[in-house]
C-alpha cells in the first residue's frame, strides 16, 4: 500500500533501533525563563551519544513530517477528502464543491494543485537528509499525514507543511515555507464544515459510518477554532488563530467546550491587530532562550509549545492534550533533537554558480564586527586559521571550506530589541500573554508569556536563503535592508526560486526588483497574490537603519562599496 503510514506504525519502526543505544536522555535541557546556555548553542540539548543522536535525528525528523498527536481536534476522512479532491465536472461532489466555494469549472484545481496551492513541497527523490517515514517514497507532499482513529484514516498536517521550502530544486526542511496557505486551509475548512452535512457526505462521497463519525467530531471541534487570513501570501496568522480559538473557549484552567463562546466569542486585540508573521528558520532555535520573533515565549520547551498552540488551532481537549504529551516524552525528545541539530544551508550548495570573493568578504567581516555583532552575533570564519589548523580540521571535515562558518558566538540569554521595525507582531503578543498564561497546560509545562518591546535580532546562519527579510517579509533582499528606509521599495513581486540566473539577486542576495523581476511572476495567473505592499498595516518596512547604517548625528556609516563588503561577507554565513 503506497500511503503514508500512520504514527503508531511510524515508531513501530523508529524506536526499535534505540534499544540499541541511550532510551533515556543523559541531560536534562533548561526551559526556565532564566536559562543560560553555551553561546555556541545547543544542536544536542539532551546530550545523546552519536549513534543515538543519530538515530533521534531521523525519528524526529519523521515526526516533523507526519504529525503526531492521536488526539488532535480536527481529523478528516482520508478516503472521502481525496475523493473531494478529484472531483471532476459531471460528478455531483463536483457541482456541491462549486456551489460551495462559487468557482468556476476552470478554477478548481486539480489534485496535485490543491497540493501547489496549499504551498506544499515534494519529498527529494531519494530516502536522505529528509527521510521516507516507512522507506518508500509518499504519493503525497511533505506535511501531508496520516493518523488512524477508530479504524478509519484520518488525514491532517504536519510541522513541515510551514518549516519545509524548496531552493532552486533542492528541498529543506526546516526553512521557512516562503508562500504557505495553511491559516487560509482552516478558514476554508471552516466553510466547508459548515456548508456541507454528514448525510451529504454520504450521499456525494459514500462515506461509511466510521467515517462520518469522524467527520462530526471535527465539524463539533472547529466551531472552537477561530481563524484568520493572512495580510500577505508568505505570512502566517498562527498566532492570532490560537489567541481568537481561547475567546471560543470557556475562560477556565482548561479552556472547555463552551457552546455560547463558540457562538459569540469574547472580543479579542487580535480581531482587527495585525500581529502576522513569517514562519521561522529552525535551524535557529539552537542558539536561543526564548521563542518566537519577538521573544515573547520566555521559558517552557517550544516543541511541547508548539503542539499546544497547534491544537488550540485545531479545537483539540486540552485534557486529552496534556495526557498525551505527559505518556510521550520520546515524541518530544526526538522532534526536539531533530529541530535543534537543524543545520543552516550553505551558499555554496545552492548557488556555487556564484563565487564568493574572499577577499571583499574579510573586509565585510571588519565591518561587520565593528557594529552588527553587538546583535547577531560573531562567527569565526576558517579563513583565519592557520594553514596547519586549516589541514587538521579539513581532514576530520573533508567538506570544509575556507570561507565556512567554524564556530557561531551568540548570547547566553537571548534578547529582545526595538530598532524601530513594524511594531505590529510584538503588540500583538499582549493578545497571547493574557489568553495562554492563566491555562494550566501552560503552568504545568514551564511555560510563560510576555510581550516585549522589540525583536530578537536572530543569528544570521544561512541568511542568503532567509529572504524575504524582517518578520513581516517586508524587505526583499539586503540592498534594500541597507537603504534609507525612505528609499526601500514600497511593493515588489515574490515568486518561487526555482532559477538562480531569473529568480535570485545574488549581489544583492534575495528577490530581484523592478527590471530584474521575472516577467513569469508578473504575468502569473496568481500574481496579485505576490504583490507585496508595505503601506499595507503590519507590513511597514521601516526601522533597521537609524544608529546602525547611520552614525550619531545622521550621517551614513558605510559607503555603498562597504554596504556589498557587508553582504558579501553574510552570503558566507
């Protein structure tokens, strides 16, 4: 059967191989809101020996692509929603799904496109660095899974369908999804649950009673989930969704079902406050603290955060949520292992048409540690090795180049600050700080709210392929990020990087703008979509110059020669 396999399967195959190695983690890892960590990171927080280190990387990895929670609030019929999918003019589901959503024959997509437009991404054509969960390649895209309840398939999605991308051909998990329509898929979701009743289920799509049982559990669950669309194509609303889910909720320890919530939810900052945000990097998440954008999330293990946030998303029983996390530790040290030993992409990999001059790169380091490492961080480059220390590490690391990244010094503690950037996101917080903290999921995982002031000023590992940049997507490349915010682009075209020579500006190192832009993203049927405007509220792109490009008294710091030094010196990173 070519079909994902469900969770339970998926570890019946995993965890054997650990009975081999470490079952019990020799380190316990510090969430508390004040830790203290290495500022070289932690890509091995529970201190696993190789071999199992190894083996958890792959089974979190697994994980990350076919979500884990059986208890999770919303499921769908696997059979009966792909049936939905291929529905073609001439069959009655067709003419019940056009009504529903008012298409156009010509505008349903068909079932690969579904996938394209959910922003969904193939799995590489080999088992590797991201792995086949039962060895054979899956029929669908990453993200897509699969969990059994009551002996019927049940189909949802995953950690990787926003933290998995494609550069120019070659997948990553882990980057941000650049164009993900998962908040849309619950707004639409939601229409479609409303509009459609169990009986037309089984009159359109011969769904059995197993499968209808499950199809009115998550038709009760999502009046408990509270949507929100995106500002823009390319960011995410998952906060917001969380935050107007609770105000469908019961205002108790454990947020319960509360029928006249669902039907007249409290207002909430975050039915008008534009709080979006892209997904983030996990490759990251080694060096921090903290969590999200702004730092907000002060303590608590982000993975057990994550899945808390997803089902209040998802209209899950907080209940049954905490039970299951507190049953399945591996779960949370495998995914966990497998976020944090994430490694950054190397330019070299994906635009080794594009050689890197060394020596203007040296000098974009003097510059870059004159000022940006009070934020970002420093990173020992192997160009400052001697050629004897060169050799030595080059023979254990065979793949070492001169102009690598051997070593990154971040902070001990992570920190939040305001360089003037788009305000929206981190007041947005506020909503989650009020909402979450009180449950008592929160408090009994370690885990606390609050709003910061400003932004983490992240590490730059891999920034060439973070485009575009800020945590509203609001700038398109590092020219612009190092122009006069005056003088940035106020709207540019996005589009997917599948040609390094059309789609990427490797001197200025993200989207190519005005002439340079593809004319295929242009005259794209979806182009409106990838129209990026930044007068638009949330998607400001000031902030990031004053006191960092500019001196004391307003003058600029860096030439424009320096400026490429700079950015030369960061497509190293």
């Amino acid at each position: 059967m070519q079909r994902l396999i469900s969770f339970g399967l998926c570890l019946s195959i995993v965890i054997p191989a650990f009975a081999r190695a470490q079952t019990t983690p020799p380190l316990t890892p510090d969430w508390s809101e004040n830790a203290k960590i290495d500022p070289s990171g932690r890509p091995n927080p529970y201190g696993w020996d190789e071999a199992t280190f190894t083996q958890r990387i792959r089974a979190g990895k697994i994980i990350a692509l076919n979500y884990p929670v059986t208890v999770t609030g919303t499921l769908v019929p696997e059979r009966t929603t792909i049936q939905f999918l291929n529905a073609k003019p001439g069959d009655p589901l067709f003419g019940l799904i056009k009504t529903i959503f008012s298409l156009n024959s010509s505008d349903f997509p068909d079932f690969k496109g579904v996938w394209d437009w959910m922003g969904l991404h193939d799995y590489p054509d080999t088992d590797g660095v991201i792995p086949y969960p039962d060895g054979i390649k899956p029929k669908y895209p990453m993200g897509v899974s699969f969990i059994e309840r009551n002996h019927t398939q049940g189909l949802t999605f995953s950690c990787a369908v926003c933290h998995s991308s494609e550069l120019f051909g070659k997948a990553i998990l882990g980057m941000t999804n650049r164009f993900p329509n998962a908040n849309l898929t619950f707004v639409l979701g939601q229409q479609l649950f409303q509009e459609v009743s169990p009986t037309e289920l089984v009159i359109f799509a011969g769904a059995t009673k197993e499968e209808v049982k499950m199809y009115e559990d998550s038709r009760e669950n999502i009046k408990m989930v509270g949507t929100k669309r995106p500002v823009a194509l390319g960011l995410d609303t998952a906060l917001s969704q969380v935050v107007l889910s609770l105000a469908r909720r019961a205002q108790s320890p454990w947020a319960e079902r509360d029928v006249s919530a669902e039907t007249n939810p409290r207002p909430n900052l975050l039915d008008h406050k534009v709080a979006d945000s892209k997904p983030a990097v996990w490759w990251n998440l080694k060096y921090k603290t903290r969590w999200l954008s702004d730092g907000s999330v002060l303590s608590g293990n982000p993975i057990i955060t994550n899945i808390i946030w997803n089902e209040l998303g998802r209209g899950g029983d907080l209940k049954l949520l905490d039970e299951w996390i507190n049953q399945n530790p591996e779960v949370f040290e495998n995914l966990t292992t497998a976020v944090f030993a994430t490694e950054a992409p190397k330019w070299r990999e994906y635009l080794g048409g594009y050689a890197i001059s060394v020596s203007r790169a040296k000098r974009g380091e003097a510059l870059f540690n004159q000022n940006c490492v009070h934020c970002h961080g420093h990173y020992e480059k192997a160009w400052s090795l001697s050629p004897d220390e060169f050799s030595a590490r080059k023979r254990i690391h065979p793949e070492l180049g001169r102009s690598d990244t051997i070593r990154v010094k971040y902070f001990a503690q992570t920190r939040s600050v305001d360089v003037d950037t788009d305000p929206g996101r981190r007041e947005g917080a506020t909503a989650i700080e009020e909402a979450l903290n009180p449950l008592e999921i929160s408090r009994e995982h370690g885990i606390i709210n609050q709003a910061q002031q400003g932004y983490v000023p992240p590490p730059l590992d891999g920034v060439f392929a973070r485009y575009p940049y800020l945590h509203n997507n609001s700038i398109p490349n590092l020219c612009a990020l190092m122009t006069r915010p005056s003088d940035r682009p106020v709207t540019y075209t996005s589009g997917k990087p599948i040609d390094p020579k059309t789609d990427y500006d490797e001197e200025c190192v993200g989207y190519p703008l005005g002439e340079k832009t593809p004319k295929s993203w242009l005259e794209a049927k979806d182009a409106k979509e990838h129209h990026f405007d930044t007068r638009n509220e949330g998607l400001s792109n000031s902030g990031h110059y004053d006191g960092i490009f500019t001196n004391d008294d307003g003058t600029e710091r860096y030439t424009l020669d320096q400026k490429s030094e700079i950015i030369e010196f960061l497509k190293t990173l």
